[in-house]
C-alpha cells in the first residue's frame, strides 16, 4: 500500500478558537499516544518505531457531520511527510485514533500490524492492534 501524504491543513477561520481547544485535548492527547507507546512497548516494537508527541500534530478543526458538535483533529506525519497517525476529539468527549506501524507481529507469525487502534472517553484509554495476514509465501 503506498505510503499517504498529506500537505499542511489551511489556516483556521478562528485561530483562538483551535488554539483553545488543542490546549483542552493536550492531556488526553498525550495519554492516547503513551498508550500506543506503551503497546509498542509490550511487543518489543519500541526500539523500531517511534510514536509521535502531541507536539508534533498538525491540527485541525471540523464540525462533526453526524452530531454537528466540534471535532478537533491531530495529523501526525514523518519528516519525509508519510502520514503516522491521526487522533479524534469529539464533541462528546470521546477521542479515537490510528497510529501506523506497518511491521510484522513479533509473537504471532504470518500477522502483520497494521496500526495500533487507540480509544477513550472520561481518562480511560484503550488500544488494540489492527491485523493483517500476510499472503502464505511471506509468512
């Protein structure tokens, strides 16, 4: 799958406005990608990739077309402008994201991970792995 860029998001209509609320979703903002950190961790993944700190966002804001509430977006990209991750807060709390991995599982062989899911809503977070099988003659 080819890797997926993205170009900087426009300017925001109301620079206060998501200046605020990038300042509001810090702290769980940094406890979604600490999670996807500490899975990486578990796997024995961390010394191969690297999440990104919240610092590194490029943020955006959207209104959610199904609750038209507030959604701010986190896009994480590398160095060489490869997307890394997004992460979602929504207007009800709730926050989702993806951080990609794209490595072979160290436990479970013929498993690829995809990326690492990341959820929460009111401190708690969770995560699970999205796997791929490998086609039988990579794995």
């Amino acid at each position: 799958m080819p890797a997926e860029t993205h170009p900087a998001p426009a300017a925001s209509a109301n620079p206060g406005a998501l200046a605020a609320a990038i300042l509001a979703a810090a702290p769980a903002g940094e406890r979604l990608l600490a999670s996807a950190g500490e899975r990486l961790t578990q796997l024995g993944l961390a010394g191969r990739l690297r999440v990104p700190l919240w610092t590194q966002g490029r943020f955006s804001q959207h209104t959610d077309p199904a609750s038209g509430r507030p959604t701010l977006r986190a896009d994480f990209f590398s160095a060489g402008g490869q997307r890394k991750g997004h992460l979602l807060f929504h207007g009800d709390g709730s926050h989702y994201g993806e951080i990609e991995v794209g490595l072979t599982h160290p436990t479970l062989p013929g498993w690829w991970i995809e990326v690492i899911e990341i959820w929460g809503r009111d401190g708690t977070v969770k995560n699970d792995l999205r796997l791929l099988a490998l086609p039988a003659e990579e794995a």
